[in-house]
C-alpha cells in the first residue's frame, strides 16, 4: 500500500470513529456522567512516613473481604511499590511486610512504581513502570510465583517472586 492510500485508509478510520461517537445520546452521557461524578472530598487517605517523601499513584482493588491499595512511594532516592489495606475505602493501614517492589534489574534501577495488580490462577501479577538509569521508561512485570520453569536446587519449583523484563516488539516473533 502506497503511502498516499495509507493516509486516506487512516482519515476514513477516524472519520468512522468520529461518527461513531457523536451517535451516544446526550442522555445517555447524561447518565453516565452522573454515576461516575464525585462531588464529596474526603481529604487525606494517606500520606508518607516522613516530610519529604511522597505518595503517589494509587491502584485499589478487593482481595476477599478487605481492599488493598498499591501506591508509589517515593523517598527522594527512588520510587518503591508499597501497599495498604482497608475495610471501608476511607482508613487505611500500611501493610508492614517487604515493599512490592523496589529498584533492583537494570531495567528498573531508577524507579518502579506506577503498579496494577491482579491475581489470576492462584499466581499475583505485578506489572509496574520500570526506569533504568538513563530514563528509559518501560513496562515490567512481577510475580508471586517464578513462571519460567525454572527449579531450584533442591530440584523443586522455584517459590518466591520473580521479576521478568520487558519483551523488545522488534525482536519478538508474534
């Protein structure tokens, strides 16, 4: 396809995409809108241990009966994945284990943070912002579980997290 005929294929796209939008009725929006707005501050949730560090990025989601909330905390060295839990959305208690995730592959030595977690066949997926030492930002992946196939040892399956890094799209086959 030449590129005079991609240009045109594309402007038909957004054209058809354009008017695609315009069809939701202004009712409909009208809805929507008034299901999602959130007119009532409640103030500080939560806020880092000392002045000069910071909170930043949360995630929230329900595990059983409790909520927990991934955040980035950042300590004026590097951002770190900590998190907290919460029966009411409102009062939240860090949990006082292991931080998530902290700078530790070269992918990441910068900064990780920015996380979204899910659980999914009994493993915890971790993915979060990975920045290396040049600025590099790249999307990585931590889990519960080492997913490589790899054993330990002793010749069991390896236990324990597993940080993978982030696939290059130019050297993958798919």
């Amino acid at each position: 396809m030449n590129k005079n005929k991609f240009v045109l294929a594309l402007f038909a796209v957004c054209v058809a995409a354009a008017k695609a939008q315009q069809s939701v009725p202004q009712e409909r929006m009208q809805e929507i809108y008034n299901e999602v707005k959130t007119p009532y501050k409640y103030g500080v949730v939560m806020e880092a241990a000392a002045p000069k560090d910071m909170v930043d990025c949360p995630t929230v989601f329900r595990d059983g009966d409790r909520w927990c909330m991934t955040y980035a905390y950042y300590d004026g060295r590097g951002y770190e994945t900590w998190m907290a839990y919460s029966d009411d959305l409102l009062h939240w208690t860090d949990w006082t284990g292991d931080v998530l995730v902290r700078p530790s592959e070269q992918y990441d030595a910068r900064y990780a943070h920015k996380s979204c977690v899910l659980k999914h066949n009994g493993v915890v997926y971790h993915f979060y912002c990975a920045v290396d030492n040049n600025r590099k930002r790249t999307i990585a992946l931590a889990t519960s579980r080492d997913l490589s196939g790899a054993k330990a040892a002793d010749g069991k399956a390896a236990a324990g997290g597993k940080k993978y890094g982030v696939t290059d799209p130019k050297n993958s086959k798919n």
